[in-house]
C-alpha cells in the first residue's frame, strides 16, 4: 500500500473578493489541495467561515504553515503577500494586475529564491492567444495594431493587465499597439486585439463568460509550482 500525500495546504489572499470567492469554491471541489488561510484587507468578524481561517492583512505574520500562497487582490497588497511568501521560502501565483514597474522588479528578484507564477490572466485561452498575438505582428508588419478591452464597472485598473501583456506579446513580434478600454455592466472580461491594413484587418478575440476559468487556471498553476524550482513561470509553462 502507498502512503497519499497531504492535500497542499493553500493560502489565499484576496479571500473576499470576485476572484477569492470563486478559489474558495473551486478549491473546495478538490482533493488535493486544502485551503489553511483566507486573508482579506479587513478584519473579518467571524474568524472561521465554513471550516477556513480568515485573516486580515495586517495578521498576516501569523498565519500557518502553507505550500503555496494565491493572491488576487490589488496591488496595495501585493508587497506584503510577496514578502511573505519570500520569509517562508512558499511558492507564489498571483494574478494581481495594476502592479508597477518597482514591483515587477520585485518579482523577478523573489524568483531567484521562490517559484513564482505571476500572470495577467490565468485563462488557456489567452495563453494561446498570446501566441497568436505575436505571430499575427510578425506576419503583417505595417500593419496598425489596436488592442480593444472591455470589463465590469468595479475593475480599477485600465488597460486591463491582459491588454498589457497581448501589448507586450504584439510589441515582440514587432508591432506598436494603441489601446481603448471600456467599463460596463458585469462583463466579465473581453478583449479584442486587431490588426488593420489596407483594404482588410485581421481581429483576435477572446471572451470570458464565467471568471471560473481563471480561477481553475490558478488553482492548476498552483498544484504545478509546489514541486517546482525557483524561478518565473508562465501559465503555458505549468500546462500539462
Ligand atoms: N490574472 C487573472 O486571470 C485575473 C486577474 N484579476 C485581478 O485580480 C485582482 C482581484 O480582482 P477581483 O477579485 O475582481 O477584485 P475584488 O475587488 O473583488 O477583490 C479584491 C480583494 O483584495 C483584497 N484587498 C484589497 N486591497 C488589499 C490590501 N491592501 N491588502 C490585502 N488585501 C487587499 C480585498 O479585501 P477586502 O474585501 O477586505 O477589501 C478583496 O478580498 C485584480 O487585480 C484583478 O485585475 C481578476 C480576474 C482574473
Ligand atoms: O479585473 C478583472 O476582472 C480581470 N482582470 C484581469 C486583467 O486585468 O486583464 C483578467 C481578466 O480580464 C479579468
């Protein structure tokens, strides 16, 4: 008979929000990881919700042993949960976005001592679409490039991380990207990269109906990168 292993006891930081609520769940239908903390900015009153500790910001020096720590809350959080991870030598996946430039620097220094999957979006389809994104700008050089989001009214930050990061994929293959936001209603998140030349454009779309498949992406990333040496992962690296 084999011994099974623990279920990885996960962290999660940024517990109360659209994203927290939805690893919460998701987390819960799993066997092999168990969540050991929820953390959100303010004190909770209740301290135990369904079986989960919770704990605000400020209590986050005590929390318990974790395998590895999700975080998806803004990016006045970030540092601390970054720190964190980095003092208990714990593998981190973040999907934190409106980071600064200060603090992706931060980034890449943590990944000489933890891993660390720090991504924009957390869908497999815009990990393919990223690729496409570059492919297209190298294929249609001259061509102008607009990069079209659109998401909920709560959303802060603009452009989406995600536009970013196609930005940054299109800017590879060449190309210099223009971009527009839009803030209505409860859309999810959509994004529209299109090329335009003359007589004709090229449009690369991907539309999140149910913000679950950023959070099962996350939730995969993070049983990947426990086993992990340290460094920067992408969502397409951890894919099985
Ligand atoms: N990479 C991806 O695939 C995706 C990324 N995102 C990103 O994830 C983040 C969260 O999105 P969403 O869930 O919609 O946002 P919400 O506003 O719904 O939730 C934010 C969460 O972060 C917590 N928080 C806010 N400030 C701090 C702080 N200073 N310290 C600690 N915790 C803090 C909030 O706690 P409290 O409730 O107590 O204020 C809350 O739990 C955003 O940056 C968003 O862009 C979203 C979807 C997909
Ligand atoms: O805040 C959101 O909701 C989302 N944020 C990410 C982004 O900024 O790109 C990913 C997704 O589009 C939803």
């Amino acid at each position: 008979m084999t011994d099974t292993p623990h279920p990885c006891r996960v962290l999660i930081h940024g517990a109360s929000g659209r994203m927290g609520q939805a690893l919460l769940r998701l987390a819960g239908e799993r066997d092999d990881l168990t969540v050991v903390a929820a953390i959100d900015r303010s004190t909770p009153s209740q301290r135990v919700v369904d079986g989960i500790p919770h704990f605000s910001a400020d209590e986050l020096g005590g929390v318990p042993a974790f395998d590895v720590a999700i975080d998806f809350s803004l990016p006045a959080g970030f540092d601390r949960i970054l720190a964190l991870c980095v003092s208990r030598g714990r593998p981190l996946v973040s999907g934190t976005t409106g980071i600064d430039e200060g603090q992706r620097e931060a980034l890449a220094r943590a990944a000489a001592t933890i891993p660390l999957a720090w991504a924009t979006n957390f869908s497999l389809g815009v990990a393919i679409l990223n690729e496409l994104v570059e492919r297209a700008a190298q294929a249609l050089p001259g061509w102008d490039c607009d990069i079209v989001e659109s998401h909920h009214v709560h959303k802060l930050d603009a452009p989406s991380g995600t536009a970013l990061t196609l930005g940054e994929c299109a800017g590879q293959g060449g190309a210099t990207p223009r971009y527009a936001s839009l803030r209505a209603g409860d859309i999810v998140g959509e994004h529209t990269v299109q090329f335009t030349g003359l007589g004709e454009r090229v449009e690369l779309v991907h539309r999140a109906t149910n913000r679950d498949i950023f959070a099962r992406g996350a939730l995969h990333v993070a049983s990947r990168l426990v086993a992990r040496p340290p460094g920067q992962y992408r969502v397409r690296d951890l894919l099985d």
